[in-house]
C-alpha cells in the first residue's frame, strides 16, 4: 500500500503520548518524524513537507489552531491532510479546528488502532485517483479539477473532507445518503458510531454555503440529500 512509504509528522508536546504514536505508526509501516515544540516542526517542514500531520491543539510557543491556520494559508503546506489531537470534547472546539481547515479530528483518550484506521482513511483518500468532474446544480458549482466551489457567485473554501462531502451528495442528487455511507465513503469508516462526524461535517458545510445551504436537506433517521 502506497501509505506505508508515507512521512507523517507528529507535533505533541506530551512526551508519552507523542512517543506511543510514533511507536505505533513505525509498527504499522509508516516513516515519522515526531516534534514536542511548534518551532520545531516549522524547521522540519522546511526540509520535507509530510505526506500527513497529526497536529495537537493545546502546545507551548504556539496553539494547533494557529499552526493550522498558518499551514492551510501557506502556498507550500496547504495541501498537508491533517488531524488534530484535542483533550478538549466540546462541539466548538471540533468546528473551530473544522472551520480551520483541519481534514480529521481525534478526541483524547483515544485508541490507537482507531488513530491509525483514520490515518490510513484519509490518505487513501488524498492517494486515491478519481474521475474529476465539474459540477452546476443548484447554484452551486463545484469544479474538482481546480478543487473550487462558488455558492451563487460568491466562492466558498472549504476543507478537503467538506469538499468530498459536498461532491459526493452533489454527484448523488436526489438521492438519500445514509450516514452510514458517508461515513463508509469519505472517511473509510464502517462503524455507525461516528456518526456525529457526518452531522458536524454537514453543520459546517451548510454554514459556509450561507443561502445556498437548503440545497442540502436531512433526512431525518436516515441521512442527507442534495436537492
């Protein structure tokens, strides 16, 4: 598998934790390169840019948040698929790093294997060819050769995750998409107990879709449609 030859960069200041990660990830195949301090990893991505970042939020010298927002405003780093690391489990914490531009997010305590499943979920994702299109539906437009997305004629930036989303239910019009499924597609979960990754995902998204946002209708028990 291609994501075993993967660089993965792992910035968190919790010397135990940052050494178990890194533990697991070499068992798993995975070339790391693991940092405990912010300037640390900004000397590193000068030299290699990683095919992943594991970011955690709370971090001495800089906070995660700033670091991401950095990163995804960087014409060298932008595209890095990242996933944040937060002991903090409160919805608003899960969209600021969303809104932010972070790909995937795991909530300490957290197991292991669950971190390397997603790891591997998300840069499948990012390896995986696919047939780009361009789409009109709605007022919205979504062209996945340039990875933009105009609501009306105003573009919306949107992170990789929320622009699959927005692709997938745009492709499937009319169509009910359970969460399951969308979780099964996009991040390569089968387990419906993340489900709550989809309704954050679909909250964020219809926010930055503004009035364009009723394109998006929940089926209540079941999933969501694009109309």
């Amino acid at each position: 598998m291609l994501y075993k030859r993967s660089m993965i960069y792992i910035l968190e200041d919790d010397d135990s934790i940052r050494k178990l990660i890194d533990y697991s990830l070499k068992s798993q195949g995975f070339d790391v390169a693991s940092f405990g301090l912010p300037s640390e990893l900004w000397k590193a991505l000068e030299n290699q840019i990683p095919s992943l970042l594991i970011l955690d939020i709370m971090l001495p010298e800089e906070d995660g948040i700033s670091i991401l927002k950095k990163i995804r405003s960087s014409s060298h780093y932008s595209k890095i698929p990242i996933i944040m690391l937060t002991a903090k489990d409160s919805e608003y914490d899960v969209v600021t790093g969303l809104d932010s531009g972070a790909d995937d997010y795991v909530t300490k305590p957290f197991g292991m294997m669950a971190l390397v499943s997603r790891i591997k979920a998300l840069l499948r994702r990012y390896e995986k060819s696919s047939k780009k299109e361009c789409l009109d539906i709605g007022g919205i437009k979504l062209d996945e050769n340039q990875h933009t997305v105009f609501a009306g004629e105003n573009q919306v930036f949107l992170t990789v995750k929320e622009f699959d989303l927005l692709a997938l239910l745009m492709k499937n019009q009319g169509n009910v998409l359970t969460r399951e499924k969308l979780l099964e597609t996009i991040w390569d979960i089968t387990s419906d107990v993340e489900s709550r990754t989809v309704d954050v995902h679909i909250r964020t998204l219809r926010q930055k879709l503004g009035d364009y946002e009723k394109n998006i209708e929940t089926i209540r028990g079941v999933g969501y449609k694009f109309l």
